[in-house]
C-alpha cells in the first residue's frame, strides 16, 4: 500500500517538471509516465527503459509492468552496475540499441537506477535523434536527493569526471523511499553525503535536524527518510530554477566538496570509492581550506566531521600524492583561466564560490 505523495515543482517555463516522492508508489509508474509526457493525452506507445542488472529485479520489472498495462510497447536495455559503466562505450552502445529496436522521436526514455544510469540515459536521450522525452525513477538515495534533479547528463572521461555531458531536463522524476530497503549498505550510506551537503550549503536549520536524528536517518526510518529527500529536493529544485545552466554561479554551491571529491574517484579509477564516499572526503578538505582561509573556525569543520561519521561516511584522505590532485582538480568543469576555484563555507547554511585559491594552500590541506 503507498503513502499520499508529495509533490516538489522545478519551475523553468515550459520545461517545468514535478518531482512525486512518495512510499510505494513505484507501481504508479506508468500514469506518472503517460502523464508527464502526453500531459493526459493519448500518445505514449513506446517506452525504452534503461536499467542495471542490480535493478532490473524488482524495481525496473515493476516499473515495465505498469507501463504494459496501458498497452505500450516497453523495451529494457540492460547495462552492468558502477562507475566504470558512465562511459562513452556505454553510450555508443545504447544509441545502437536505440537504432536496432527502431526508437524514433516519439520514444520515451525511462532511466531506473542510480546516478550512473540516469546520467547516462539522459545523455543518451539528449544526443538520440537530435532528443528524445526522457523521465527519471531513481533507486538510490544519490540519486533521488540529488542526480535526478536539474537536468545535468552526462559521462566521464578516463582522466576527468563528467566531462562529456549536456543540459536535459526530465519530464518528471519519480521517487519511491521504499526502494531504499533493497539498496546495499554501503550504497546507502554513501547517498547521505549529499543530503549533508544540502545542510552545509543552504539549511542549517536541515544540518541540525539531520543531527538530531542521525540514528533514525542510518535505520532507514521511513518518515525521516521521506522528510530528508523531501526537503533535499525542494533546496536542489530552488537552486536549479534559479540557474539551470549553471550561468550565474548559483548553482555552483551544489558543488560542494565535488573538486576534492571528483579528483579522488578520478585518481583512484572510478572503483576505490563511491562518489557519496568521495564527497563526503571532499567536504572535509574543503572545510579544512575554508579554515585554513580565516573563513570558518575548527569547530564547523568538527561538525561536520562528526556527523558525517555518525552516519557511517568516509572522512579520511586517502595517500594520493597533493600534486597529483592538483592536476586532477585543475581539470574540473569548475576551473577557469587555470585557477582553481573551490565552493567554501562561511558557517552551517552557508557558501560562496572562491576563486584563485592558491596552489600552496590547497596542498597544505592535502598534505595535513
């Protein structure tokens, strides 16, 4: 039986799309789809789903089920779980399967699974006959608090995270808590990377509720789990309608501990760590610069650091050479001109983009 669902609107004109969080409601799949795509008219007849063999049992098997029931035509394209997938093969794989099964501009794109699956089948949908519809039924907690939203797609690069990627928002995205209870620990655990950034970031007020209720958090306690995504939604969605191409610099902030992060999981092959777990490093580096600037005092950093921990995360760096990240990170998406620019805090609920932040610094942090 599902719960009442909430509803969470990214407001972009006629791009505008809702985000449905709900317990349960995976089954509604195919009404949330027809909806979203037809507007309540009667023109979906074909749906290619893009999937994992973690998730295709139950939850993309679910979501066909619903979809068939309407009489639509449902195509799953299976790919293999992790990182190493979010690539331009797997990509180039795809857009053959597309041609083979006959998709064409009136197919929809269904993404189910992580990030690495909606960020592959949005590029996928974007690039695939100059774009095709595309909707997003994210099954990890990364993804639902964080990937699915705003329309960044994309893949990696062997020697730079995400570099290859475009702008394509989803016709809506469809949240269910209750996946949750199949995802692994370890996957879990990573997704509460982001919703502590979220936190730092923007809320303070969310940081201390996040505190105050870690254990809950850790146990999967369902109402604070449908609270967390709910309000991790609602900040990303302001974010996203205020800068959706990441023009103005608003949406920088949701970068937070990303340059680290994206450095380590680039230095260590896209295997090591997952990318929760790297974030959740970053973070600490960044409020350790942050410090180190004057910005913030040891006890913010230690905040962090506490409860990130409470919850289970990565807060170590691990034994990369610091010229090595520097490399790493002067290849980011973020640096401009050759600087090195870093989304730092200036205390819970609060951050601001540094630019030119010196190498000598930067290495400090790396190698305290």
């Amino acid at each position: 039986m599902s719960s009442p669902a909430r509803t969470i609107r990214v407001e972009l004109g006629e791009r505008s799309y809702p985000i449905t969080i709900g317990s349960g409601n995976l089954s509604q799949a195919g009404a949330f789809v027809r909806e979203n795509v037809t507007h309540g008219r009667n023109e979906l007849s074909r749906v290619v789903i893009v999937t994992d063999e973690n998730v295709n049992e139950p939850h993309a098997t679910i979501v066909a089920e619903s979809l068939t029931e309407d009489e639509v035509r449902v195509d799953v394209l299976l790919l293999e779980p992790g990182e190493q997938t979010k690539s331009v093969d797997a990509v180039d794989g795809l857009w053959q399967a597309l041609l083979e099964i006959g998709a064409d501009r009136k197919t929809v794109v269904v993404a189910v699974g992580g990030g690495v699956i909606g960020d592959l089948a949005g590029f996928v949908a974007a690039t695939f006959a100059r774009g095709l519809r595309f909707l997003q039924v994210p099954t990890t907690l990364l993804a639902q608090v964080d990937s699915s939203v705003g329309g960044k797609v994309g893949v990696n690069l062997p020697d730079a995270k995400n570099m290859v990627g475009a702008f394509w928002q989803p016709r809506g995205v469809l949240i269910d808590t209750r996946v949750l209870a199949t995802l692994p620990e370890r996957e879990y655990i990573a997704g509460l990377a982001e919703v502590v950034k979220y936190g730092v970031i923007l809320d303070g007020e969310f940081f201390n509720y996040l505190e105050m209720n870690h254990q809950k958090l850790s146990a999967r306690d369902d109402d604070v789990l449908r609270d967390v995504i709910t309000r991790s939604c609602e900040l990303k969605a302001a974010i996203v309608s205020a800068d959706e191409r990441d023009e103005t610099g608003r949406r920088a902030v949701l970068n937070y501990g990303h340059t680290f992060g994206h450095a380590i999981e680039t230095l260590t092959g896209y295997g090591k760590y997952l990318h929760g777990e790297a974030v959740a490093i970053g973070m600490v580096c960044a409020a350790r610069l942050a410090e180190r600037l004057g910005r913030i005092d040891a006890s913010m950093t230690k905040r962090q650091i506490d409860l990130l921990g409470q919850l289970g995360l990565p807060v170590d760096l691990p034994s990369l050479e610091a010229d090595a990240m520097l490399n790493a990170m002067a290849r980011d998406k973020k640096t401009e001109h050759g600087r090195l620019n870093f989304i730092l805090p200036s205390g819970i609920g609060h951050v601001d983009l540094v630019g030119d932040v010196s190498g000598d610094d930067v290495r400090a942090v790396l190698s305290d």
